[in-house]
C-alpha cells in the first residue's frame, strides 16, 4: 500500500469516532474540537457542530487537525482498526502526529512503536 492510499483511509478515523462515543453529535463535535485545541492541532478559535461533523463523514473529507483529534481520541477508547483501509488511515495519522511533535503527550509516547505494530499486523 502506498502512502497515498493510506492517507485516502483517514476519513475512516472520523467515521470510526462517530461511532465509538456514544453521545450526541454535538457533544462528539465539542470533544473532538476540545482535544484539538489541547493538543495545538487547530486554532484557538476553532468551533465545530454535530451536523457538520457528520458531513464530513457523509463526505469522507475532513481537515488534518480533525483526522489528528480522532486519532488521539479514539487512543483513549478500546478502540482498534477492524479494516486493513482503517489500520492505514490510523497509522499514516499517527505517523504524522510522532513527525509533528518533539515532545508527544505521554498517551502517545509509544505512536512510533504503535504504528510499526499496526502495519505488521495488517
């Protein structure tokens, strides 16, 4: 897989979110917003409702900072890629977020491990 294909596969990390918290849209949309300002993945000013949210899984298009807060989101679930197209949406964002950060948060510590382990296992 090229990593072009897995970066077409980053919707499926929206998509995925949506479906394992199990709360309002508009909650889903705060709390992915909420994890993006923490984490510095979008502006401060950054806002986000449910039925936008839910365009962008209809659309499967949405900006690199949300595909960067579901990642980190769904890290913090029992969460794990079912599909190989969905392991390669997560590890190509995770990938990212270990060359984008020096110092990760300690949840993401292990993202470069994690990702070599994910792209094995598939």
């Amino acid at each position: 897989m090229e990593k072009y294909d897995a970066v077409n596969y980053q919707h499926l990390l929206i998509k995925s979110y949506c479906y394992w918290l199990k709360e309002p849209d508009a909650d889903k949309a705060n709390r992915l917003v909420e994890v993006a300002k923490a984490s510095g993945y979008c502006e401060p000013d950054q806002t986000l409702t449910g039925s936008r949210l839910n365009n962008w899984v209809r659309n499967e298009r949405a900006p690199i900072w949300a595909y960067k807060a579901a990642a980190e989101a769904l890290l913090k679930t029992e969460y794990f890629p079912e599909t190989d197209n969905e392991t390669a949406g997560l590890a190509i964002t995770l990938c990212a977020l270990a060359k984008d950060q020096e110092d990760l948060p300690d949840h993401l510590q292990q993202v470069p491990l994690l990702c070599s382990l994910l792209v094995s296992f598939r």
